[in-house]
C-alpha cells in the first residue's frame, strides 16, 4: 500500500561523491515536482472520501440505538466496507477513535476463539489477560472491534466470536467494522456464515467509491488552476488508463502509475533538471554538460551561457503557455461535451478520451459534430452553457461578451460555434 502523504521513491545508487551536484539537483528536482503533484492528489482523494468517512461514523456510532422492529434477539452492528484503499483507512481510523473505543483484530490474532477474544479484550481493558467479554461491561464508551482482510478469518472461528459478542448486546455497546478485498457484489459475509450467524448480525456493506481515475487525472494534468511539472503524452496517459482499468483499479496502483511517470521522466531525461534548477547551474562547471546538450536542443545562437539560459526560459515560458492553453482547450472541450449530453444533445463518451483525444490533438470532424449540437441548442441552453463556461474559466473575455451583449439568438448561437471552432482548431 502507498500512502501518497510520505512515499518518495529514490533509486538506489552508489555512495554520493562531495561533489555529486547533478545527481542531488536531479533528485531535487524529482523531488519537488512529485510532491506538489501528490498534494494535488491527496486533497482530492480526501475531498471524495470525506462523505464516506462521516456516512461510516455515523452508522457506527448509532447503529446501536436504532433496533429493528419485529426482531426476536438483538443484533450485533456489522459494517463491511468492500476494498477500501489505504489513503481511506488511514484516514477513517482516527475520526473512528476520537469517538468510540477501538480494537485492532488480524487474522493472525485469532487461530482460535479464546485467542481472539483475549485479544480484543486486552486491547480495551490493558490490565486484563482474560477472553471474558463480559469484562468489557464496564467500559463506559463506545466500543469498536475492526476486523482487517475478513475473507482471511476462518470462518468456524469467527462465527463463534461473533456469536458470543452478539449475547452481550444490547448491555454493551459494541460494533464491528469489517475490511474486504472483494467486491461488493461478491456478498462474501451473505456467502460463507450460516443463517444462524447473520440472524445475530445487523450487516451493512458498502463500497468505498474507487472510481477516481479521471477525477484524479483532471484535477493533476487537466487543470487550468494548476500547473503541472509533468506533462502526460497521449502514449503514457493511455497506458496509465489501460492499467488501471484492465488490471489494478485501486487508487494505490493509480498513484504509484503516476509516480513511476514521474521517476521514469526526470531520471531518464537529462534535461528534466530544468524543470526546478539549481541557482548556480548558468555558472556552475558541473552542470557543463546539462548546458551542453540543451544548446543542441535549441535554435542556433549565441554561445555564452547566459544567453543560452535565456533563450531557455523564453523556450520554457513559451511551453508553459501552450500547456496552459490545451488544458484550457481541454476545459472548454469537456464542459461542453458533458452539457450536451446532460441535455440529450449528444452521445456519452469516457472523460479519458477526451482526455486522449486533446492530447493528441482533437480531430476536425469531432470538433465540427460538437460546434453543429452547439449551434443548434436553445437560447436559454446556449446561455446556461456560456455561464457554466465562464465560471469555469473567466479570464474569457469572449465569455463574458457573449453574456452581456444583446446580440439576437440565432446570431448568438453561430457566433459562439464560431468561436468554439476556431478556439479548438
């Protein structure tokens, strides 16, 4: 698992020389640019799993005082939560602990009932090595038993726990919150325990939402708000895709894709060290061969060092100017494509094409189908869609004219399609 918070991933190599610059402003370089991608990240994962964290709270923390109707014995509150990445548990455990008592149970920890219940038992009551779960009565908070990798229990075993600590409710409030791997689909708990161990349970499973890919994506590569130090080919973002759908959907895989991007471009491109340089590299003797081959990179000119960095940052300046434009472009491109369809006026179609296709460089014809539905779309349609435009990106002049003047429709819509044309070509 990655915690996306902390993991720096530096290849090994041999003991660093005194004077090993290059080496330490490539590093640095790496560095400082995978940790401000990963802060984009982390804040992202965090804002898409903060319902979910607070929904789990809430069911835990309450699931005790809201008995069924109608049920003859009282039930024991079993959440199962399906393939929970390690950025979610991580960050679930310590909202969980600030409200209620918690006990940490692994499969190793319970090879037999008395096992298991002592260790529960002692994690809430120190001092005591007994497996009596009625010691744990007296506890005046809310207790919690999470159980991790359940499919990994034995099931004879864990049955057994989870009938003894079912006898005990509703005198002793006490929940179990359960880690999956498997699908939720699967219903792993329904499948393997008896009846007569489900009937003692109250089990609520959900799926903590995974489906991250192209939020994240957006969010690091695609947004005009942020300027990456790592700029996705169409190549890399579709084998970045295709691995994610096709063989390991976590978000763990996903940011270690990303990170791996990251590594491969500044340690095998000698010129990523120009990304974040060292201060001293126009004059530095060490850096001599960074200089050199950017001189062979550029137009010829001057020789000195430092017009050769100057002609860089004008190269560079001119770079960052392009890639604020395709993810503007991307930006129009994708707020129009997803206004469309919400209005029925045009055919779903995966963010990460769209994505790929701007990359690549969005076809005349698509580009044309779009500008036609556009066109076409009612004057109060066309400006709900103009003002979604322009909230996203207002630095638009053209956006804001098109809202204020008092141009007639059908003109309105031909001078934007005309617009949106010539804006994407």
């Amino acid at each position: 698992m990655h915690n996306v918070d902390t993991t720096l991933y530096i290849p090994h190599t041999a003991p660093e020389l005194p004077d090993d610059r290059l080496e330490r402003a490539h590093r640095a370089a790496y560095t400082h640019a995978w940790l401000r991608c990963a802060e984009v990240l982390r804040s992202e994962i965090d804002r898409e799993h903060r319902e979910q964290r607070e929904r789990i709270v809430e069911w835990l923390l309450t699931a005790g005082d809201n008995e069924l109707p109608g049920i003859c014995q009282p039930q024991l509150p079993l959440l199962a939560v399906h393939r929970p990445d390690a950025l979610f548990t991580r960050s679930l455990l310590p909202r969980l602990a600030a409200r209620s008592a918690i006990a940490h149970l692994r499969p190793s920890d319970a090879p037999t009932v008395s096992a298991a219940l002592r260790a529960v038992v002692s994690q809430f009551v120190p001092s005591s090595s007994s497996s009596d779960i009625r010691l744990l009565d007296a506890c005046p908070h809310p207790l919690l038993v999470v159980l991790y990798d359940l499919e990994q229990f034995d099931p004879s075993v864990l049955q057994d726990v989870l009938h003894i600590c079912s006898t005990r409710i509703p005198a002793l409030r006490l929940a179990f919150l359960a880690f999956l791997s498997s699908p939720l689909s699967s219903s792993y708990i329904h499948a393997v325990y008896p009846r007569s161990t489900l009937a003692r349970l109250r089990v609520h499973s959900m799926s903590v939402h995974a489906a991250l890919l192209e939020k994240l994506l957006l969010v690091a590569f695609f947004d005009p708000a942020f300027e990456p130090d790592l700029v996705l080919g169409p190549t890399a973002l579709q084998a970045i895709v295709d691995y994610h759908t096709r063989h390991n959907s976590s978000i763990d895989a996903l940011i270690s894709c990303l990170q791996l991007s990251h590594l491969k471009h500044f340690f095998t491109e000698p010129l990523s060290i120009l990304v974040h340089p060292p201060s001293a590299l126009p004059t530095d003797p060490v850096y001599e061969p960074v200089l050199s081959l950017l001189s062979s990179r550029l137009p010829p000119g001057p020789s000195t060092a430092e017009s050769l960095w100057l002609a860089f940052q004008q190269c560079s300046n001119a770079f960052r100017a392009a890639s604020r434009a395709l993810r503007l472009g991307f930006t129009l491109l994708y707020t129009v494509h997803n206004h469309l369809v919400l209005n029925g006026h045009n055919t779903p179609r995966a963010t990460t094409d769209l994505m790929i296709s701007v990359l690549s460089g969005p076809s005349p014809r698509e580009i044309k189908s779009l500008v036609v539905h556009v066109r076409k779309l009612r004057h109060d349609a066309l400006h709900a869609l103009l003002t979604e435009l322009h909230d996203r990106d207002p630095g638009q002049d053209q956006l804001y004219s098109f809202l204020t003047g008092r141009t007639a429709e059908e003109q309105l819509g031909i001078d934007v399609s005309t617009w949106l044309s010539t804006y994407l070509m």
